[in-house]
C-alpha cells in the first residue's frame, strides 16, 4: 500500500507524485546522490502501526530498517531501504486469513520502456509503501478476492492511503503453488503485474491451471516470478536471476532503531477508528437494521458517518438506510442535515390521508364547475382535467389512478 | 574611501609576507580584526602557495577559480569580521559535496561530478564566512591509509614530496602544512585524519561518532565514518568543532550537547590517569615486523612529557586489539560495497568499470561479507567482535580518562613501497580503527620527527569528550612545542 | 571457515552480486588477493562469541523520525536532478540497455 503521507518516508519531498513533471519531485536523497542520508517519516511508521494494529497484530517491541540490495536503474541508491528480520507489526489475521507480517519500505522510480531504450523518473522514488505479507491460507480465487476487498476497506477506514489498485496505490503479488497433500509443495510462482482486482482474479485462475496441468503430466512447476500479460489473460515466465535472490541484508546504519514503550503504542492504537465489521454489528443492534443494510452502510467510513450524522427522531433508521442506499444520494453534494429535510418533507406528505384526499377533491370539483359537467355528458378529457388539477393540489403526492375512480364516484354521469 | 585607497598603494609597495605557513585561524581573525591583513592577503598568500606546490605535491584537485576568491573575499573585507570564521580559508576533502564545485571523492568514476547542493558541514563554514579555497586530493572514496590509491597522482609528503602523505585525507593535511589553507576538513573511518595528520606534523581530530554531521560527504562506511579535521594546533582543532559540530535534522546518526567555545584551562595534567596499552605497543612489533625503533624513543618522550605535566600513567589491557583489524576489514568493505551500490552511471558518474583496483577489491570483499550462507561467519561475526571492542574502551575508561597510543608504527613510508602489498597497509591500521569501531573522539598531536618526517600520538577519550582532549592535547602541545 | 580460496566461479558470481564487470586479468589477480585477504580477516572465526550481541548502532540512539511535513528546502528542479546525467531524454534518465538483460 502506498501511504498517503504528505512527504516522503526518508525526506521531505511530496509523495503525491501523479502527474507531475518527469524528475520534478526528487531531492539528493530519494534521487541516490553521493553524501545523502535517509531519515524516517514518523506518519508512516504511526500508520503502518496503525495497519497493524488494525488487523490484529502484534507490534514488535524492537524494530529496524534493513538494506536490501539489487541493481536496477529505478533503484537509485543499489538498495532499498525495507525491514528483513524485524518488521514493525507480525502475526495477525484478517477474516480466515492469517496475516504473517506488516513493513515499512520506501518506493522505487519508475522505467519506461521505448525500443531498446529505458527512461526512468524519480518522482515516486522513496514514497512510503507498507507491505501485508499473509500466510498461504487462500485456497481459492474467491478467497483471494474477498480478502483483498476487504483489506482495501481496512486501509480505506484508517485513512491512510487510497488503496486503489488502478492507480497504483495498491498491489498486490499473489504467490501460488498447488499440492495434493495438506504439506506446503517446495515451489512457489510469484505473479507480479496485477492492475485491478479483475486481472488478479483471472491471473491466478489461470496460474491455478497451468500448474493443475503440469502437475497430471507429471511435471513440477518451477520456483519462478511470472508476469501477468493483460491482452491474453495469462502469465509468462520473467527472466530468471538466480543472483537476484541474494539481497544481502544488513541493519541500516543510518538510521536509528525503533523501540515502543507500552504507552506509545496505547497513543496510537487510540487513533483506530470503529472498524468495519464491528461497525456493521453495532449498526444491525443499535439501529435495528438487516445484515445486508448494515453491510452497505458500512461499505465506506464516509457513507457510515454520514448515516449516523442524518439519525434523528423526525425518521426512523431504516428510512434513513434505505435512501442512502437506494437512492444514489450524491453525499459530496447533500449534507445529511439536507437529505433529513428531503427525508422528512417526502414521508409527509406521501402520508396525505383519505380524508385530507377527499376534501380537497371536493374542493377542486367544486371549483371547476365546468369541468364536472363536460364529464357528466361524457367528456373523458374533463376526467383528466380534474385528476390533474387535485394532483397539482396535493404536490403530486398522490396515485392519479385512485383520485380519478374517487372522483369518478363523487359524479353520477346522465 | 580615500584612506582605503592609500592603504592599498602602501600594500602594493610592500608586499604583504604574510606565512600561511605559520598561520593559525585564531591569529588570523585576530590579524584582520586589527587590521594588520586583509582576507585578499590570507586568499593571495594561499593562492602563491597554491601554485608554488600544488604542481609538485598534487595537494588539490580543484581549485576555486581566483576571480571568485578575491570576490568573496574583498565582500568579507568590508564586514568588520564578526562571523567566527570571517574570510578564512578551509580546503575541504573531495568527499564533501560542494554545490557547484566538482566533487571527485579521488575517483574517475566521479571526475566530471559536480553536486548540486552543500554537505551541512559545508554550509555551516560558509555561513561562518570561510572561503573554501579547494578540494583535496585523497584516495579514492577514502580507501586507504597512504593516499596512494587515489585515481589521480598521489599527494607527496609536506616534509618530503617522494614520501607518502598519508591516507585517506592526504591533500587535506598537506594542505595545511604547505600553507595552502588555514585547516582542512576530513574524514576518519579508520585513522584518515588521525594518520596524515601525523606525517605531516599537524593536529588531526576524530570527533565522537554522530558529533558532526555526515549529510552530504560521500559515505565510506556508514556506521565508522566521522567527520573531522586538520590544524596546525588544538586551539584552532576546537574552535573548527564548535562550528561543524551538532545534531543535524537531516542525518539521524548524529547527537551531542553543543560544544562550547574552548577555553585552554590546564597548565598541569595533575589528576588526569592516561592508560597505557601494552597490546599497541606490543603489537606492532608482531604485526608490522616492528615498530621503528625512533619512534618508540618518540613515544617514550611523549609519555614523559605527559608525566612531566603531572598525569599518572596506568596500565590497561585491552585484549580485542589483536582482532580489531579483522573486524574493521569485514564491517568496513561491506558498508562500503553498499555504499557504492549507487554509482551506476545513470544519474551521474562514469560506469562501474571505472572504479580503481582497491575500490573494486573492497567491494567485491564486502559483496561476500554480506551474501547468503557468509553472512553470519563473517559480518555478523565481525559485529560481534565489535562489541567486545567497544567494551575494551567501556572497561578502560573505568580506569582512565583517556588512552594514549600511537598513530602508525612508523613515519610515512617511501611512495610506491606497497604498490601490490594491500595487506601491509591494513596492518598500520592497528592503532586507529579500533577507536572508529567504539566510536570514540580521538586527537593526534605532533610528537617530532622520525628520519627527517613527522610523527605523532593519539589520545582517545570516551564518547562526548572532545572538550577533556582539547584540553589534555593543549597542555601537551605547549609543554612539547613539537611543531617547529 | 577454513577455506578461503577463491576459485574463479567464485569470483564469477560475487562480481555479478556486486554488479562489477571484471576482465579476465582483474578476476584472476582479485582471485589471488582476495583470497589472501580473506585469509587475514578469517583469524575472526577463532574469537569466543557466544552471547555477545552484535553491534548495529554506535551512538544509543533510537526512535529518530522527521514529521511528516514537506520540505521544499532541498528539492531539486528538474535541471538539478538531470545536471550530472550522461543521458536525458525529455527530462527523463535514459538507460542504453537495462543492467545485464
């Protein structure tokens, strides 16, 4: 997840690099000059904490940066500054999924490639990425699915990045091995390339394939990375570099390392928010709401803040969930003071009683003299006339197929 | 003003004689407060050096072009000199990026390189108002402990240009002696300011660790690098301190209360316990097939002038000597294979082919050092290692206030002697990386002359205590006068 | 960790770890030297470590952040970045040929 800090994880560069000009956003530190020196930016460090927390890890008491080292042209400094042995937060779970670790990492540029040329921009190097590694426990695509759905809502509810796999704020690197036994099988495929929640669907699906065939013919699919090809909906091998495993990681001498006092961590876990799922219970109890409602509701932190901003004893709830969510109320546009008025001014008067109906009937056939007597000698139009003049009255708060068979029983036709 | 003018036409008539030589920064300020010289003399008599040695000695790599020297310094000239490095000239290593002056770090990879802004310790002397005259020749990215493996002709010795100058700060400190400046600034990974100090008869200071800020100076060894500098004697070294010295936002490593202004207060060493090693001076007669003879005689007069002064001389051990090397010739090449990670050619610099033999062998030691199924055996090992060195110091200075050693096991060695010997040149090493290990303060101070060219010792203190070495190394100075 | 001679596949793989294109002289000599080096620096394996933690961090420092804030006091303009670089294009970096592919 790109972390939605205002500057970089080790300068003061600002991480909102979307479209800016090439090499426009860099400083000597995240460009890999000679002499420059990298310094944490606490947000990101809180944040990823934060993360941790909120998919119920354990914090690690101790924790550092590590260099992890490969060349690359859009790694300026040969290293990547990342956490190896201590990350800041391990062992938690989201749903049925374990979680085996949550770190700290900054970004590299970005290449571009044209013919035999690259191109390389800077502007993203160094933004702050926090990485969620699980446990192998998915065993279907739908599992995958749904647990990244989720994990985006989670880091959409905290507020610390956008999480939105398009624009690259969010991705994911499905690893995939398949066994007939429950032991874990000696290779793994790493599918990288996955833009939207779509392609990893379908890159793993046919990654569960091509594996599932090799393995009936008897054959063992090698360790490998894979890239995902968007126009044919498959994955191919990417060059293998055995070398390139070897990242040699070592503590970061640059930068101090991290030790959480009980307290600290009590400061931040003060800033979880209510978390969706507890959030959707609360809103099943407290406000008498079905399952599948509270689930809407609660779909974003906005959509559930705005609910509970419009709750009042003018409406009920329920009325107040079913506009939101059938009634594709724009919530940037309406503010829930106004959509209570909308509310409570549309309840109104759809309650005009019989009464209420008749009299002002009574009314319009009185004053439409006319009218009453072009029906009476079999005008049809006359009908309408006076249909529509009642609804006119009443604000076309009415059924005009019951006002006219009112009407029509109020006038005895020769 | 009419009075300037006939000012200058006296001056004309009479050439200014100031000796840069002689020169040090305090007397300076004092001289162009008092209007006795103008910053123009200081910049003119530097530049007159400049072109009588640099061709000879190749001291500097680049020199700051003369029209802009005498700008700037005719600017300070008109200011009644208050800043507290007021028109003085610094060289500065090539290793501090210097925005818009070519910063090689001794190295043809970065021959054509010119950074783009100041390291923080270049900024702080220019606010200070010091004209940075040049940057110095070293070995490249401060491999070394003669100066001969720079990318470029090696710097000559002050005392004898077919000498070695010593490594890695070699053009730093003959700079100084050849009055081509009034200090210079270095580094110290493992003894590159302590080492050419010495062999050129000038005070080298190593502060603590994280004292002064590394942002912006090449990095060697990222957890050994210290930032100091060379002087003609300790008064000058603190004064220098006081202005690069403090915690730096933009490096994390770096700490320390600031640094006061250095008052000499001692006349005696009464009460001050110096510890004395017999694992330095044992062991360089074991590892470099002995010490030079004059030299432990200089040693002995050292130690005698220090008891002259009043210190008590205590023994101490300090048993991790012996491995200290090992451990500085694992953790060093490896932080620098990382280190040098970055030089692909992309963004500036020339590819990686163009990396000198010794660069090349460190990183390839360190690559090793670091990779799967070596890591534990070797850096882990060495950080270990590490650890028992540091408490070696921890232990000692129980006992004592500061440690005395020796800087090298002998003066600086003919040019060429150790052409395709790297070994032997590690093994001088002994006295100076253990300090950078525990990452201790440590001054050197001229202790005379071995074969017609400078020695000299160290003090090393506990973390935090330049002032206690400032003052230490003040009363040894004036006691000994060995700067002649 | 007896051994320490470098054999020339040795060579061979730690040069590419470290990115370095040696020729073949270099990689015979470095065969020699560094094997000589690592023989010194092996003298380490004899030292007692056992519970003796490493040393990563000197100065006993910890918990050293920046606020998040942007610091517009460092940032290069475009012509900064691209000042050094033997190949731009269009104010990117251009690469003649992606490292060893």
């Amino acid at each position: 997840m790109e972390l939605a800090t205002k500057s970089k994880m080790f300068c003061g560069c600002p991480a909102d690099h979307f479209g800016k000009e090439p090499n426009s956003v860099t400083c000597p530190v995240c460009l890999g000059l000679p002499g420059a020196l990298p310094v944490p930016n606490k947000k990101a460090v809180e944040w990823t904490i934060l993360l941790g927390l909120a998919l119920g890890c354990t914090i690690s008491e101790e924790s550092k940066f590590d260099r992890k080292h490969y060349f690359y042209p859009d790694l300026p400094k040969g290293y990547q500054i990342s956490q190896y042995d201590q990350p800041l937060a391990i062992n938690g779970k989201l749903g049925n999924i374990r979680i085996r670790r949550v770190h700290l990492e900054e970004d590299t540029g970005k290449l571009q490639h044209q013919g035999n040329d690259t191109f390389v921009d800077f502007n993203r190097s160094g933004v702050p990425l926090a990485e969620i590694v699980t446990e192998p426990d998915f065993r279907s695509v739908d599992e995958v699915d749904l647990f990244v759905k989720k994990l985006q809502q989670m880091v959409r509810y905290l507020g610390i990045s956008g999480a939105d796999m398009e624009k690259g704020s969010m991705r994911i690197e499905p690893s995939i091995s398949m066994t007939n036994s429950s032991k874990l099988p000696k290779y793994r495929v790493e599918i990288k390339n996955i833009n939207s929640f779509k392609f990893a669907r379908n890159a793993i699906a046919y990654e569960i394939e091509r594996q599932t065939e090799m393995l009936k013919r008897g054959e063992t699919p090698t360790q490998q990375t894979r890239g995902f090809v968007e126009s044919k909906g498959i994955t191919v091998a990417q060059r293998e570099k055995e070398e390139a495993h070897d990242y040699r990681y070592f503590p970061e001498p640059d930068i101090p390392p991290m030790r959480w006092e009980s307290s600290q961590l009590s400061a931040i876990s003060r800033l979880l928010p209510e978390l969706p799922d507890l959030k959707r219970e609360r809103f099943m109890s407290e406000y008498g709401l079905s399952e599948y409602d509270a689930g809407q509701l609660v779909e974003t932190r906005q959509r559930a803040e705005y609910f509970e901003s419009c709750i009042s004893e003018k409406t009920s709830p329920k009325i107040i969930a079913n506009w939101i969510i059938n009634k594709k109320i724009d919530l940037e546009k309406v503010t829930p003071a106004q959509l209570l008025d909308q509310i409570v001014q549309s309840t109104q008067s759809t309650s005009v009683s019989d009464d209420e109906l008749g009299k002002i009937i009574k009314q319009i056939l009185a004053e439409n003299n006319k009218a009453v007597e072009d029906y009476k000698n079999w005008k049809e139009q006359a009908l309408g006339f006076l249909v529509g003049q009642v609804l006119r009255q009443i604000k076309g708060k009415g059924e005009a197929q019951a006002i006219s068979v009112i009407i029509r029983r109020l006038i005895q036709r020769r | 003003m009419e009075s300037n003018c006939c000012y200058c036409s006296i001056v004309k008539l009479l050439p200014m004689t100031i000796d840069i030589k002689s020169l040090t920064i305090i007397q300076a300020l004092e001289g162009m407060r008092n209007k006795k010289f103008t910053a123009v003399d200081l910049v003119q008599g530097c530049l007159a050096n400049i072109n009588k040695y640099n061709d000879d000695y190749h001291v500097l790599l680049t020199v700051v072009d003369e029209a802009v020297l005498l700008t700037k310094a005719k600017e300070i000239d008109k200011t009644d000199y208050s800043l507290p490095l007021s028109g003085i000239p610094i060289v500065l290593k090539d290793l501090f990026s210097t925005d818009g002056l070519r910063t090689t770090a001794g190295s043809r990879v970065l021959e054509g390189y010119t950074p783009v802004y100041d390291a923080t310790v270049v900024a702080k002397l220019k606010s200070a108002g010091a004209i940075i005259i040049g940057k110095a020749n070293q070995d490249a990215w401060a491999h070394g402990s003669t100066g001969e493996n720079s990318d470029f002709t090696p710097t000559g010795n002050a005392y004898n240009k077919d000498y070695a100058a010593g490594g890695s700060s070699s053009g730093s400190a003959v700079a100084v002696a050849l009055g081509m400046c009034l200090a210079a600034a270095g580094t110290d990974t493992g003894g590159s300011i302590r080492v050419p100090a010495s062999w050129n008869n000038l005070v080298g200071f190593k502060p603590t660790y994280g004292r002064v800020s590394r942002y912006g100076i090449i990095a060697m060894a990222s957890s050994l690098d210290s930032i100091g500098h060379i002087t003609k004697d300790v008064a000058d070294s603190a004064y220098m301190l006081s202005i690069t010295a403090g915690k730096d936002p933009f490096d994390a490593t770096t700490g320390g209360d600031p640094i006061g202004r250095f008052v000499p207060s001692r006349m005696t060493l009464k009460g001050v316990r110096i510890g004395v090693a017999p694992e330095y001076l044992g062991v360089g007669k074991k590892a470099t097939k002995g010490m030079h003879p004059d030299l432990e005689e200089r040693i002995e007069a050292s130690l005698a002038a220090l008891e002259k002064l009043g210190a008590t001389i205590v023994q101490i051990s300090l048993p991790y000597t012996d491995v200290a090397l090992e451990t500085y010739y694992i953790l060093c090449p490896s932080e620098v294979s990382s280190n040098l990670g970055r030089y692909d050619g992309v963004r500036y610099g020339n590819g990686r082919e163009s990396f000198g033999a010794e660069a090349k062998r460190r990183i390839m030691i360190g690559t090793y050092s670091l990779s799967s199924g070596y890591y534990d055996a070797y850096y882990k090992t060495a950080q270990k290692v590490r650890s028992l060195v540091i408490a070696d110091f921890v232990q000692a200075f129980e006992e004592v206030d500061v440690v005395f050693a020796p800087v090298t096991p002998g003066p600086a060695p003919k040019l060429g002697e150790y052409a395709d010997d790297p070994i032997s040149v590690y093994l001088s090493d002994i006295y100076t990386v253990p300090v950078n290990l525990a990452g201790l303060p440590a001054i050197a101070l001229p202790s005379g002359f071995v074969d017609g060219l400078p020695v000299g010792i160290q003090l090393i203190g506990p973390q935090w205590s330049e002032e206690k070495l400032f003052s230490i190394g003040n009363a040894y100075e004036l006691r000994t006068n060995n700067r002649r | 960790m007896k051994q320490s001679s470098l054999t020339s596949n040795d060579i061979d793989h730690i040069s590419t770890l470290a990115h370095l294109f040696l020729t073949d002289d270099e990689k015979s000599l470095f065969a020699i030297q560094l094997s000589a080096i690592l023989d010194f620096i092996s003298k380490l394996q004899k030292v007692s470590t056992t519970n003796i933690e490493p040393t990563s961090q000197i100065t006993g420092l910890q918990n050293v952040f920046r606020e998040d804030e942007i610091d517009t006091s460092r940032m290069l303009s475009q012509k900064q970045a691209l000042a050094n670089a033997p190949a731009t294009y269009k104010g990117y970096f251009q690469v003649k040929a992606i490292f060893g592919e």
